[in-house]
C-alpha cells in the first residue's frame, strides 16, 4: 500500500472515530426549547425526553392555544439540537449532515 493510500486510510478512521466520539456526545447532551412559559427538552439528537408545562399555563387555557405553544416549545428545541449537531461537526472539520447523526 502506497503512503498516500495509507494516509487516507488513517484520516478516514480518525474522522470515524470522531463521528462515533460526537455520536455519544450528542445522545448525552440535552437541549432546552421553550414557548410562552412551557419548556420541551430534546437529547442532543433531537429526540423529545421531556416536557414541562407549569400549572399557571393551564389555568383557563385554551386547549388549541396549548397545544400551540408545546409544537413550538418542541421546535425550538430541535432546531437548538440541529445548531448543537451542526457545530459538533464544523469542530471535528467536516459539514453538517443535516440531521443524520
């Protein structure tokens, strides 16, 4: 195997191993999302693990009106996953994927 083959090969394992590395990070970490007083938490994967809605935000509350401000909540908070992934990988050097991790 030439050098630079086997050079490409070791880069290509170290970006591996940092996608793994940034993988376990990201299921770790936790996001927080919030729309008039309720708050959603999403893993840094962008997965839903928690809403929180405070016992004021149901006082006379409209049901249409609530369920607005969780699909917000939860939006904010997945876009502030996206942004978390987006900069994971601009720190190991490579672009966002979109999501995908």
């Amino acid at each position: 195997m030439n050098r630079q083959m086997k050079q490409a090969l070791e880069q290509a394992q170290r970006m591996q191993q940092g996608l793994v590395r940034i993988q376990e990070e990201l299921a770790g970490a936790r996001v927080e999302g919030s729309a008039g007083g309720l708050k959603a938490t999403v893993t840094g994967q962008g997965e839903l693990v928690g809403i929180s809605i405070p016992p004021e935000a149901l006082e006379g509350a409209d049901p249409d009106l609530l369920e607005d401000m969780i699909l917000a909540a939860v939006r904010d908070a997945v876009e502030k996953s996206r942004e978390l992934q987006a900069a994971r990988m601009r720190d190991l050097g490579m672009p966002s994927l979109g999501g995908l991790l």
